[in-house]
C-alpha cells in the first residue's frame, strides 16, 4: 500500500478546526469581498521583498482556500487538498520550505509535480481576533532559494501586515452593509470573477445604496463610467487572452486610483462604473484625471510591443435635494461619457458643466 503522504494526513486533520475557523470567516466577513488596493499593495511588496514570482494573501475553510489577493499567479482559490499551506494551518507556525522537492510533505504535491511546479515555499499563519488561524500569506517561486535569518524577518513582517489589515481595517459602510447582508454564494456571485471588483449587480446594487444613503444625509457623491478606448483593436490584434490581461490591470489601476471607501465594479465587457463618495464636481474632475494618468502608466508586454490604453469617462455628480433613480445617475453619465468620445476620447467630462460648454 502507498504511504499516504504528510499533506493529505494534514487535510484530514484539519478537518478538526475547521468549523471554528470557518466562523470566524463568517464573523470577518470577508470572503468574497472584492479586491482591495491595501492587499493588493502587501503583495505588490511581497514579492519584491521575499525575490519571489508569486506572493499571496489568502483565507482558508475546510473545503478551499480563496486569494484575497494575489500577485504573479492566475488564481482565484483552489481546493484545500491541494494547498501547499496546510503544514502552516496544521502547525500555526510560519514555514520556509527552500526546496520543496527534497521536504517529504511537498515533494509529492500536484502544485509541485505539476504546474506551476513550485520549487520554493513560505508561509505566515493570519489568526482572527479570537485568535483562531483563518488564512496564510505565502510565497512562491518556481526555483529553489537560498534562506537565512533575514528572509524569515521579512516573511513575519509581511504576514503580520496582511493580518492587521484583515482584522482591522473594514469596507466602507454600505459595501459592509451589502457583504453583511449576503451569504459567501450570494458574495461570489456579485464579484467580477476575471478583474475580482464587483460586477454589474453588485454595483448597482451599491448604487442604490448609495442612493438611499444619500437622501438621509444629504452626502454628495458622483457616479463615473469608464469605458477602454478602442479596446476591441487589442482583442482583434492580440486574442482575446491578452484582452483579458488589459482589463485585469486596469481594474487594479482603478482600484488604485481611488479611495479604499469609493467602489469600483466591471459594468460590462471594457466598461467598469465607480461610485465615488463625498465627492464634490471639482474633486470629480480631479479623480477624473488621476484614473486617466495611472491608467495611461500600464503596460502590456507583448511580442509586437507593450499595449498602452487610455480612458474615456463620464461623470455626474448628484444634488443631494433632487431625489434621483439609479437609472437616471446612469444617463447622465452616459451622457456625459458620449461627449468624452465626440470630443475625441482620452478625456473626462461631467454632467452637466461640459455638456453645456460642449468641451471637456
């Protein structure tokens, strides 16, 4: 008979904790949550600082572990038996593995064996306030590497950086609200599962939100929609995969872009909408203008050359007396978005000031 090997012993002892675990989950609410700069920025520095291809934050149930945020790898989440952090969940000890072909527990892994074949492994347990283990950050790369004291400094600093933000810090109050409300399924199914913000039903559901909010409190906010310039050229010119890649950072640029209380959603094929909150016309115009400078900053390397995009978006900031639809803030973006690409994309206007002056 085969010996079974130390990660799948793990995944059964696991099994133990995971009830426990999983309600703390369900008390940080925060599976599912879409992306978040201040995650995406841990990883981001992650990977620079461990010299590693791919750096992680992640959350773990009984059944999978799902990347809140994930740099240098095309993954959402995986099952449980197939994650290389099970030893650190077993142990709550973080864990440096230089070679994970000469450790037993790893060097029979699928991810070991097969793609991505990672060679090198490092994780850092994340506990809840109650201090019950709900998540890793990890590292890997597909060569092996040299370690020393330095390397577990950095991996400790790191993960405790990521544990801080998951505990401590929330989503504003009406994505809260919405992420309270909702089951993990209701979550996944309002979350843009290419680019990781919300989709269209999860904006407008926000929209509305915002909007009822606004009514009580009279808070002024502006509703943007962005679309790709001429993004159907990179589609026909380079396939639909690069396409793809185009909109995953630009999404991360959006999200970047603007303030961890804002929201960012994928309205549609190359088109995304933002609700900006307490958001005055000026400092519509001025956000405006910051997407399009970052966005303009990315690149796409291809064998033709790096992909540059720009941005055509429309805004409209409401008047907190006029009682307003979620259709009609739409409109008045669109409209204003339509007088973007008549006055040659690349641009921002506002509803109604540009409209009237028939320039941005």
């Amino acid at each position: 008979m085969e010996k079974e090997g130390e990660i799948t012993r793990l995944s059964r002892s696991l099994g133990s904790t995971a009830t426990v675990r999983l309600a703390g989950l369900h008390k940080m609410e925060v599976f599912y949550t879409p992306l978040e700069e201040r995650f995406e920025r841990i990883t981001r520095l992650g990977a620079r600082a461990m010299g590693v291809r791919v750096a992680a934050v992640s959350l773990v149930t009984d059944q999978k572990q799902w990347f809140k945020s994930v740099i240098g790898w095309r993954i959402s989440e995986l099952d449980i038996g197939d994650s290389l952090c099970q030893p650190v969940l077993e142990s709550g000890e973080p864990l440096i593995v230089p070679d994970t072909l000469k450790d037993p527990r790893y060097a029979s892994a699928r991810l070991v064996q097969t793609g991505p074949k990672f060679r090198f492994y490092a994780g850092y347990p994340i506990t809840d306030p109650e201090g019950q283990i709900v998540g890793t950050f990890c590292a890997f790369d597909v060569k092996p590497k040299r370690v020393d004291d330095a390397l577990m400094v950095t991996l400790r600093d790191l993960g405790q950086l990521a544990e801080r933000e998951l505990v401590t810090a929330d989503l504003w109050d009406a994505q809260n609200q919405l992420v309270a409300k909702l089951g993990e399924a209701r979550r996944q199914a309002l979350l843009d599962t290419l680019t990781r913000v919300w989709n269209r039903r999860g904006g407008m559901e926000l929209l509305e939100m915002m909007l009822e909010r606004s009514q009580k409190t009279y808070e002024q906010f502006a509703v943007c929609m962005v679309d790709v310039d001429f993004f159907k050229d990179v589609n026909d010119n380079h396939g639909h995969p690069l396409g793809d890649q185009v909109l995953k950072k630009i999404a991360a640029s959006l999200v970047n872009s603007v303030r961890p209380d804002d929201i960012v959603a994928r309205y549609g094929g190359d088109e995304f909408m933002l609700i900006l909150r307490d958001c005055s016309p000026d400092m519509a115009k001025i956000v405006g203008a910051r997407i399009r400078a970052n966005v303009q900053k990315e690149k796409v390397r291809t064998r033709k050359g790096a992909i540059k995009t720009t941005l055509s978006i429309g805004m409209a900031v409401n008047d907190p007396a006029e009682v307003l639809t979620a259709k009609q803030m739409l409109e008045r973006a669109d409209q204003a978005l339509y007088q973007t690409k008549k006055t040659g994309r690349d641009g921002v206007s506002i509803w109604p000031l540009d409209l009237a002056s028939g320039g941005q």
